[in-house]
C-alpha cells in the first residue's frame, strides 16, 4: 500500500488514491463540489487540500459540519493526518470570549456553522483571512440554513477564497442541486459513483436483496379500516372544492397544506380551517397506515394510544378529537386490541441475522428503521440473541430519552471492537459519522429519499463485500418508495452530470473573460454606480474595475467610448427634466468622440407618459447629438455588453481607458456651448439661447440677474445661479452647497 508524502501530511496516515489526488487537484484551483459515495474517503480529500491550502498561503482553514459528533470526528481525524499543531474546534457550549482567542491562535477551525454565523453577526470574528472553507453535508446549503450566510459572507470579504463542499448525495431535485451550488459560489463539479474504474479497486461488491414478505390478515384488516377512514376524508376535501388525488405523496399533502394556511391567513375563510384540519386527520391517519404496513402492531398501536391522548385532552387538537370520534376508526383500534400477530418483518430480520452470524460471528451488522420505537422495539427483541445497541440522536422526545454525544461516541467504539455486533440506527447513523464499515446493512423499511438510501447503502463494502437487504411489505408503499429512492439516485447521478457539463462550459466561457483580465482590459467605473449589479457582473467575467468620480457619463472603457447607463424610470423622469438629459447628452459628446447610452430595463413605454414623447427623445439623442441609444433587459446585459465594448477597444488598441472632461478637439463654438451648458441646471438648449442673445461668454458673465432673465427659458433661479458663478470669490465658493448654488 502507497502513502502520501507532503511537508504537511503524517507519514503512513493517508493512502495514494489516484480518483482523491484528481479531485483535491480541481478543489485547489475552482470552489468544487464533490459528490462521492459514502465510504470513500470525503475528509481524506479534504484533508490533502487543506494541507496543499497551508502550505502555499497565509491564513486560516475553517472546516464545517452540521453537529458536534461530526465536528468532533473531523478535527479528531485532521489532528491524526496533518503536521499542523494549530487544530481546534468550537461549539456553542465554548463561551463567545473563549472562541474569539481560540479563534485568534487557531490555523484550523473545525465547527458547527451556527456557532460561526453567530460569531460573524457578533462581529467577533472576520473570514478576511481564510483561504479555503470546507463545507461536509453540503447538500444541506439551501434555504436559511447557516451555510448560506457563511459562504455569501466569504465570498464578499475574504482576500483568498476558496471553496470545498462535500457529500454523499445532494439529491435528485435539479431546483435544489442548482440552489446549493449557487449559495456555495460553486464553478466546478467532481462526481465519483461506485462503478467509476478509479473508484472500484477500493469498494467491496455490494449485493443487494430485496426480501419480501406478505402481510398477516389481522393487520390487514386493520389497515384496511384506517384506509377506509382517509378516504372518507379525501371526499370530504372534494365537497369543499379541494380536489387531491388519494394516491397523493406526503410531499404534496404538506406542500398543498403550507399552501391552504396561507391562504386562510389572508381571507379568513371558514371552509379553508376546515379543509386545513381535515388534512391534518389524513396525515395523521396515514402515519398509521404506514406504521401498520412497515412497522407494525406495537409501532402502530404505541402511536394510536398518543393519538387518543391528544384528542381526549383539554387542548388536544380538532384533528385528533374529530378521528378519535369516527367510528370506523373505533373499530380499527378495535381490531388492532384483537390483533396477536407480529409484523413478519422482526422474525425474517432474526432469520437474516442468525444466517449472517453463522456465516462470520465477526460480522458488523447495522439495522437501519425510521422510528425510535422501532428502534426500542428491534433491541428489545434481538438483545436475548445478539450483542445489540440502540444509535439515535441528542434530541429527547416524549418519554424517549436522546443519546448524549458521549453515549454516541461510547457506542461506536465498542460496536468498532466487537462489543456490540449489531446497531439499531435511526437517520442519525445515515449521515457523515465514522461508523465503522459493515459487513450487512438491512433496511428495516425503504426510505423514497434517494439521500438516505445512499448514506445507507454506504456503510457497507468499504474495501470488502458488503451485503444489503430491504425488507420489503408487498403491495404497500414499502414497495413504492424503495422503487422511488432508486428511480431518485439514477437521476441524481443524470441530473449531477448535466449540471457538471453546464458548468464546464461556462468555465470555458468565463476563461475567455479571464483571458482578457490577463490581457489587462479595465473599465472605469463612476462611484455612485457601485451598487449596480452591472459592477458585480463586470467584476464576474474578468473586467479590471477602477472606481473614479466621473465628471462625465458612468462608465469609460477607452479614450472614445463612454456609457451612460440609465434605468427606464431614470430616463423616463430625465425626459420630464429635459435639460438634464439633453445636457448629459451635450457633455458625453464633447468629452467622448463615441458616447453610448444604455437604456436597461423592459417596458419602456409606460407610466403615463405618451410614446411619441419618448420616441422623440431618442430621436433627438441619436440624430441631434449624435448618441447612439442601445436597449438592454437588465443589469447583466448591460455589464456584457459594456464588457464587450471594453474588449473591442482595448484588443484593438484603439488607446487605453481615459477619463475625459472634454473631447480633446473641439470647435470654438462647441467649446463655449461647452462652458456655459457646465453651469448647473443650464442644459444645451438654455447655453445655445445664452450665447445667441449675449453673444460672448465675457456679456454672460457680466450681465445682471434682471437682463439673464430676459433670455427664454432662463427665469429668476437660473439667472440667480449664473450670477453666483461668476461673483463668488473662489476662496468663499466651499462654503455653498449644491441646493443653495
């Protein structure tokens, strides 16, 4: 077996994988995301970028992980593999003093990101200095999760950014796959499958099977009834005008009710709180046609007896009070008290293990179900026959006690050292934690998320034959959601594949812009434009930025061009002005011998104003003042097209990018219109009407207020102004605002 060798990696810690080498390789040059199966060594990838990160920059690192056993896991893995003394980790219970030092002192920071995000708001810590941040379960970055903030705040603030996320499966919803690469800043994809020729030395086969079993008349019967029960309620939706499909999934039942409580906020409908409770009874009823069909009859009947509690207590809810008064649903709890058979599952899953066992006494087995009373349940029933432990999360719920992080950690060292042979997990043994690899993994239920089954599927076949098995009821929706988690991954390996050749071409699209970065094409840009997101998409495809106060127009790409860009609401009010817009027009023309006027946004024709005004305005531009006007739909057009702009004038070495105050050649009777139109609120058309009654600017500057006033479209407060200009010592000049002058 080959070993890394780095300046900053332990000797004999990490094994010479090509497929890792070639990932941390892109991770070092784009943000990449990297989509690998469970089992193949994510923190090792992780662990060979940041070593190269160190190596070669000054900063911190910050690695991520969405709870404290996965963040202890990590900094306990990076302090086992790096040379980097530096290593801590930080947790909300570490007071907010203690990790700002922690913080200060550290050169890798392995946490939560709330804990972060907390910090950051508190203004206790800044990103400015980290290079590289490494987010596992990345598919978590959607919505407001903490994720999302962090890796905006990173990007805007840090001098070298550069980001690594990671996971097992970012799912199959191409809506959500594209919403976390768009949070994370991703450019660049790196998908691993465990049939992919790099990756396949390193797995076992994984064999799976599919054991089915029939389920038992009485239980039938009682699922029948509970059935029967939802149905009546789906009509009852129907009577209220609310047609939904009986087959509808959980996922649309919850969307249509997020939909429904929104809609009765804002009208205050009576039948839509009705129709909101009766599709709470059909998510409750159908919980329990679940547990009969996939658990069974001590799952099912532990979750009635809660049921009968709420609808009997004071503040039970109407929908548990309206089921527990239905008197079909009476004689299902009826049945289910008379029902002496167990789901057929628990004995097939003892056949299962006592196969496995006999096969290899030294086999690891994890049981995985979606229910902590079935878990409670499954190691009741297999500790007389097995060394079995219960893995389920922090969380208490009810009388059901969570495991402490201690107790997690506790559990899988002894089921590492053959203490325990079995583990009854729930979904907190899916994600991210170094649970020992297995030699069977049996899914107690099928799950439709395709996330879960390939976090499930990975805890088996590391490095030797792994075996899988789905215990599957016929006829019920065990069948439709194993069938659907399979469905799920081959499209989200499709779906991850798509969106990896979209991005490789915008790559080799934004190369061409950094190309002309290299080449040194600049735009300067006016300060109040700053805001814009046309400067944000300017600086996105490779345009140097230098900001300026611009005497004239908002952006200059060489010694000719210039752009004045206007928003339709600017240029509709600037036509209302118009001496503003013809003398912006007047002075772009002077200063640049090829101005442009961008007009950015749809609808121009709008707000009252007539067509034929505005028409008449660009009439005007175009043919008067010679300005071309040019159209675009928003701020990201307008950026490429001044990018293209720039990259004609520069690569042609029309001349570099100069601001201008004037056109450097100009005729005389230009330059005095020039002159007199720079005066604030004189415009070209007041500054022509000025010279042809005055004549020289030497009669304009002389003349009083009572004979500028004579000159039309002049009046008191322009003729007031003029005079100001030309009395006001410039010594005293500073002390008059734009509102007084």
């Amino acid at each position: 077996m080959e070993f890394i060798t780095h300046p900053l990696i332990k000797e004999n810690t990490i094994e010479r994988r090509m497929y890792q080498i070639s990932i941390a390789a892109t991770a070092l040059t784009k943000n990449t995301l990297v989509v690998i199966p469970t089992g193949l060594g994510k923190t090792a990838i992780a662990a060979l970028v940041i070593a190269s990160r160190l190596l070669n920059e000054e900063g911190k690192v910050l690695f991520l992980a969405p709870t404290k056993p996965l963040v202890e896991q990590h900094a306990r893995f990076l302090k086992k593999v790096l040379k980097v003394e530096e290593i801590v980790s930080l947790s909300g219970e570490v007071p907010p003093e203690k990790r700002k030092e922690l913080w200060g002192n550290a050169r890798i920071i392995v946490s939560t990101p709330q804990v972060i995000e907390n910090d950051l708001l508190a203004g206790r810590i800044s990103l400015e200095d980290v290079i590289l941040i490494v987010f596992d379960e990345a598919h978590r970055a959607v919505g407001n999760y903490a994720y999302v903030f962090i890796a905006k705040e990173y990007l805007r603030t840090a001098r070298k950014p550069l980001i690594l996320a990671m996971t097992a499966s970012p799912g199959s919803d191409p809506e959500r796959i594209m919403e976390v690469i768009q949070n994370l800043g991703i450019e660049a994809i790196e998908v691993r499958t465990e049939w992919d020729d790099d990756v396949a030395p390193y797995l076992g086969r994984k064999r799976i099977e599919w054991v089915k079993v029939d389920i038992p008349d009485e239980m039938k019967e009682v699922k029948e009834k509970l059935e029967e029960c939802v149905k009546i309620r789906f009509k009852r939706l129907g009577e209220l005008g609310i047609e939904v499909p009986e087959n509808s999934s959980k996922r649309d039942l919850l969307a249509l009710q997020e939909a429904l409580q929104a809609e009765a906020a804002e009208s205050g409908s009576s039948e839509t709180f009705e129709a909101l409770s009766i599709l709470a009874e059909i998510l409750k009823l159908q919980h329990a046609v679940e547990l009969i069909e996939a658990q069974g009859v001590k799952a099912v009947k532990s979750y009635l007896r809660k049921l009968v509690r709420e609808g009997m207590s004071r503040g039970g809810s109407k929908a548990a009070k309206s089921i527990i008064n239905d008197p079909i649903f009476k004689k299902a709890v009826l049945a289910l008290s008379k029902c002496k058979a167990e789901h057929p599952k628990l004995e097939k899953l003892k056949e299962i293990l006592k196969e496995q066992f006999e096969r290899n006494p030294d086999s690891r087995v994890i049981v995985f179900t979606n229910y902590r009373d079935s878990a409670e349940m499954l190691v009741n029933e297999l500790s007389p026959l097995f060394p079995v432990a219960k893995f389920v999360g922090q969380a208490s719920r009810d009388n059901d006690k969570g495991m402490r992080q201690k107790e997690q950690i506790e559990t899988l060292d002894k089921f590492r050292k053959g203490e325990y042979k079995v583990l009854v997990a729930t979904s907190v043994g899916e994600e991210g934690l170094d649970i020992p690899s297995t030699d069977l993994v049996v899914f107690y239920e099928a799950v439709p998320s395709e996330i879960r089954a390939i976090q499930r599927k990975g805890r088996t076949g590391r490095g030797r034959e792994g075996r899988i098995v789905v215990l599957v009821t016929k006829g019920t929706r065990d069948e439709a959601y194993y069938y659907s988690s399979m469905k799920k991954e081959r499209k989200m390996y499709d779906k991850i594949l798509e969106i990896k050749r979209m991005l490789d071409r915008k790559q080799r699209s934004l190369g061409e812009y950094a190309l002309a970065e290299e080449a040194g094409i600049k735009v300067i840009v006016d300060s109040r434009e700053l805001r814009s997101e046309v400067v944000k998409r300017l600086r996105e495809i490779g345009a140097s930025i230098e900001v300026r106060n611009l005497e004239v127009a908002d952006y200059v790409v060489s010694d000719r061009v210039a752009v004045e860009r206007k928003t339709v609401e600017d240029f509709l009010n600037s036509i209302i002005q118009k001496d503003r817009l013809f003398s912006q027009a007047a002075k772009l023309k002077s200063a640049y011998s090829r101005p442009v006027i961008i007009i950015e946004g749809e609808n121009l024709y709008r707000g009252g104003m007539h067509p034929n005004a505005v028409r008449g305005a660009i009439a005007s531009l175009v043919i008067d003042f010679g300005v071309p006007v040019l159209r675009t739909s928003g701020p990201k057009e307008t950026a490429d097209l001044i990018f293209a702009m720039a990259r004609r004038e520069q690569e042609e070495k029309r001349g570099g990018v100069v601001e201008h105050a004037a056109k450097t050649k100009r005729t005389l009777k230009e330059e005095q219109e020039y002159i007199v139109s720079s005066i604030s609120n004189v415009g070209s058309v007041i500054a022509k009407n000025l010279l042809d009654y005055f004549q020289t600017i030497e009669n304009i500057a002389t003349a009083d207020e009572e004979e500028l006033a004579k000159v039309p479209k002049v009046g008191k407060k322009i003729a007031k102004r003029i005079r100001r200009v030309m009395t006001t010592p410039y010594s005293e000049a500073g002390f008059y605002d734009s509102e007084s002058f």
